[in-house]
C-alpha cells in the first residue's frame, strides 16, 4: 500500500545531550500510539517529513531526530570548529537512550534506512530490552568490506568517475583508504581544501548511488555538502566507530578502532544478539550493496527477520519498496 499522507509534528525540541550538543527532535501521528524511532542515512543526512508516512499516524506515535551534528541539531559538522571526536556510534546510541528518557517512551519500533538500519541493528543489538521490532531498508551494516566496495571495489563498474574521484586526494593518498584520505581533506584548516574535497565526495556518492532528483539537489547546497561528506567519511574512515573495543553485547564504550578486523563486521558477527526481536528487511535486488551477500547473510543468522526483495529496486527501492516498508509497519501496529 502507498505511504501514508503528510503530517506535521505536534511537538518538538532541543535535547541537549552532552558534549555541547543539542539533538533536534520531532514527534507526530498519535501520542498514545505505539512509539516508533526513524533513524535517518548518511551519516550526516537528516530527517525529512517524508519519513513520517511510512507510518500509520492514527496507530503511531512517529519520532524523528536528526543525529549529532546533522539537520537540525547543534552544532552543525559544516562548521569546522565542530568537535567530531564526540560523534561516533557510541555517542549517538546514547542520544537515543537520552531522548526515549525524555519522552518517557519504554520500548519503540526502530526504523532505519542505509546509515540508519546498521545504527539501528547495533543499537539493537546493544540494547535489546528497549527494541520492540526492526524495520530496515537499504540495509547496511558499516562494515569495512562495504566501506572497501563503496569507496575501490566499484571503481571497475564507473571507472571515470572513479578516476575523478581518486584524483582529487594527494598522489601518495591515493593507493590507500580513500574515505579516510578524504576525511583528513575535510579537517583542513584551508576552505578551499574542505570545499574541494566536499564537491568530489558527493560527486563520487551520486555516481555510484543512483538517487531520487530531491536527494540530489541537496548536494547544491555548498553548506549541506560540507557536513555531511565531512560526517560521512569521518564515520566511513573509522570503521563506523564499530571496533572489537565495544566488546560483544555492550554499548557504551567508544569504540575508536577499526570495523573488528574480519570481513564480516560486527553488526553481522553479533546478529545472534537480535533473537527474540521481529524485523524486516526490505531491500532492493540492484543495491550495490548485495554483492557481498550481507543482508542475506544477516536475514539467515537472524530467524525472527523477513527479507523483502524488490526486484530492480536500488538502494532506493521506489514505490515498491515503500508499499513493502508500509506493510510492515502496519502488521506490527497490531503487535501493539
């Protein structure tokens, strides 16, 4: 069925949660309906209105955020006096638990796209007792093996656009991690050097991910572009912040090492930690990111997940994709 009709918020707020920040936050629909978190992708990316229609407003009680340092929160990645040591998975696992205590909300239905369905596993994962059910799309997991397809393995598959994209990092960076040579462009004192760098991430992001014109037409807007290519290869530069540091089954730790050095990643080694929660998994048969067989492999280690495959669905998976996500959200409203 198609997605909802639009709704505006009835409330929202500033959440400070620590470190100088201050998390924007929405709520719509119902506020004695069943609570549902929206996590958004990028990371750096934010929550738009569109999300709130995968949601039955009369049954849900939607909240959307925008993460550290994205959208609406403070203080923006775009500004380069911004402190990223303090935006990691860990912080943002955190900030979820701050802002379920804010709203008084003891378990929610965890809804994530790209960025946001590997947040919303880990966080899942890390905390299980306050996850009622997963609904995934675009689905990632963060780790290396992804970021290594993203950012060499499909140089073969756009080679043009790869050599533009390698060319726009120091020669003696360009045989190594390009999103971690990219994030060090980023953190330039030099605006040039960070805006330069910003028009070739998302140059390179919007070759290899075929987009909807509006997501697109963000990557204009020299401010946007900024934080988020600065975010999002911050986080893709540090293994997603996922390192064997965090330890199996814990989330509080910071986790500055490495995506857990094997080429499975963390979120897939621990998918065992999701039993006993309900999940889909809706994702589209041309995504790029099915060449590693991940989300496959997720769906079998985890036996309470369903996978939805949209045939000719990207990592945007269209209208088909959204009747799917729909569906699901409405079979778990009466979950209650």
């Amino acid at each position: 069925m198609p997605r909802y009709p639009e709704i505006e918020p009835y409330d929202h707020g500033m959440l400070d949660v620590g470190d100088g920040n201050r998390v924007y936050w929405e709520t719509s629909g119902n506020p004695h309906g069943k609570p549902a978190l929206v996590l958004h992708g990028g990371p750096g990316s934010s929550a738009g209105p569109n999300l709130r229609r995968y949601f039955d407003p009369a049954a849900y009680r939607i909240v959307l955020l925008d993460q550290r340092g994205a959208g609406r929160s403070l203080p923006p990645a775009s500004d380069p006096a911004t402190d990223m040591s303090v935006n990691t998975t860990a912080h943002l696992m955190a900030d979820l638990e701050r802002l379920r205590a804010h709203l008084g909300i003891e378990r929610w239905l965890v809804w994530g796209v790209s960025w946001g369905s590997a947040l919303g596993l880990r966080y899942a994962q890390t905390h299980p007792g306050v996850v009622s059910e997963l609904v995934l799309t675009a689905v990632t997991t963060g780790s290396d093996a992804e970021v290594a397809l993203l950012t060499r393995g499909l140089g073969s598959v756009f080679p043009e656009a790869h050599a533009r994209f390698l060319a726009g990092l120091p020669a003696g960076e360009r045989d190594g991690d390009p999103a971690a040579a990219y994030n060090r462009l980023l953190e330039s004192p030099d605006p040039e050097v960070r805006e330069r760098a910003a028009l070739a991430w998302t140059d390179w992001e919007t070759a290899m991910i075929p987009a909807p014109p509006g997501s697109v037409e963000r990557f204009r807007d020299p401010v946007f572009r900024l934080g988020f290519a600065r975010t999002v290869t911050h986080y893709w530069g540090n293994g997603h912040f996922l390192g064997e540091g965090e330890g199996e089954g814990e989330g509080e730790g910071e986790g500055e090492g490495g995506g857990g050095g094997d080429d499975q990643g963390v979120v897939l080694r621990d998918a065992h930690l999701l039993k006993g929660i309900p999940g889909t998994l809706v994702q589209g048969s041309l995504d790029f990111g099915n060449l590693l067989g991940i989300v496959w492999r997720l769906h079998h280690a985890w036996p309470d997940s369903e996978l939805v495959i949209v045939d000719e669905g990207g990592h945007d998976t269209g209208a088909a994709g959204d009747d799917a996500l729909v569906a699901a959200t409405d079979r778990y409203a009466r979950r209650g």
